[in-house]
C-alpha cells in the first residue's frame, strides 16, 4: 500500500548523514593522501539502494493504483480503515524492507574493509622485505 | 513474477559491471543500486505473502502472471531510461559535450 515510504524515508535520513560526512572527510583530506574508499562513498552505496529501490517500488505501486498524482497521493488515506492497514503495512513490511536492505549493506561494508585490511597487511609486508 | 525478473535484471547488470571496465566507466553502477534495492524490497513482499498464503504463493493464476511480468519489464524500462539519463546528464565520457560543441563551431 505505501510499504516504499519507509526505506524512501531512511534514503532521506543517510543522504543527509552523507553529505555532512563527505564534507568532513573532504575537509581532514585535503591534501589527498588518503587513496581507500571513505565512510562517505559508503553510505553512497546505502543511499543508491534505498533510492532506487523504493523509486521503482514507487512505480509498481502507481501501477496497482495505490498511489495516485492528486491529494492525498495514497488511496488507502481516503478511508480510515484502509488507512489503518497501510500503517499497519509500512510497521511490518516497510521497516523490514528498510532493515534488509541495511543489513546487505552493512556486510558490503565489512567485506570492503576486509579488503582493505589485507590490502594494507600485503603493503606492509611488501615494505618490510624492500 | 516481478521480484523474477527484477532478481536476473539485478544479476546480468552486475556481470556486466564486473566483466568490464567500459561498463563501469559509464555509470552501470546506477542500474546495480536500482535493481538490487527493488530485489530486496520485493523479496520481503514476497517472503509476507508466502507466510500469509503458504504453497498457494508459488501457483499463481495465469492472468496475474501475465500482469506481473509486464510490471516486471516496465520496472525494467522505467530504470533503462533513467541510468540513460543520468548517463547523459554526468556524461562521463565527454561525448555529448563533444557532439554539442561540434555541432556548434560548424
């Protein structure tokens, strides 16, 4: 019924926490030096999916008729029992699609900093025998 | 049906970005975020539909099928057409440009 405006309402959220956070890893690297992918560029990836996600969710829900270009945009906000459904809908299936796609994320996270971590370790080892 | 094809939309998009650098260059990456995003999404609809309707979940009616799959190719389409306007809105390899200003000192 409106189960997108969920993760459509985190993507807000992680955008804004991104934007504020490229501008401070641009601002402790401003000489450049540090080459590895930043907690900004990250959230990036966050920011892609649940933007992408929920627009394309959005169309599937234009397309069964549940969200419509006038006021009130939701057709279950014209009768409150349908209304109290959707909500019911946005508790349980929204915030689990949000948590899903959150967690994914989360393990792209620590599979890139792993990377990161034996790219660092094969650096280190390749300084030590030079 | 749809989470079907949105789940190989996600996979052949993501062959394609690993297996070339071309691809990635021109911003794929767009298409990975879009289809992996409504992949997982649908994936929970799915997952509360089969808790709420059980084995009836895997035989739908052939009408219903129908419906779902040509949602599944216009989701397709509808994310083609906006990765073509990001591509030519960043335009990452310069051709636009190039042809506009070509066109422009002729």
């Amino acid at each position: 019924m409106a189960c997108f405006v969920v993760p459509a309402t985190e993507a807000i959220v992680t955008t804004v926490i991104q934007k504020v956070v490229a501008k401070k890893e641009k601002n402790e690297n401003k000489d450049g030096s540090q080459m590895k992918i930043g907690f900004a560029d990250k959230l990036k990836w966050l920011n892609g999916m649940l933007w992408g996600g929920s627009g394309l969710l959005a169309f599937e829900h234009v397309w069964h008729g549940e969200v419509t270009p006038f006021f009130p945009f939701l057709t279950a906000a014209n009768d409150p029992a349908d209304t109290a459904e959707m909500l019911h809908e946005m508790a349980t299936s929204g915030s689990a699609m949000a948590v899903l796609v959150t967690v994914v994320w989360a393990g792209l996270v620590i599979v890139s900093n792993k990377i990161t971590a034996s790219d660092n370790k094969s650096d280190k080892k390749a300084g030590a025998t030079a | 049906m749809t989470l079907l094809i949105t789940v190989i939309a996600a996979v052949i998009s993501t062959v394609v970005w690993y297996s070339s650098e071309k691809a990635r260059e021109l911003k794929t990456g767009v298409l990975l975020y879009m289809f992996w995003g409504a992949s997982l999404m649908w994936l929970v609809d799915a997952v509360v539909e089969y808790l709420e309707s059980g084995a009836e979940y895997f035989q739908p009616a052939g009408a219903d099928m129908l419906n779902d799959a040509f949602l599944g190719l216009s989701v397709i389409a509808l994310a083609l057409v906006i990765w073509v306007i990001v591509l030519l809105v960043k335009d990452p390899t310069g051709a636009l440009k190039r042809t506009i200003l070509s066109r422009k000192s002729r």
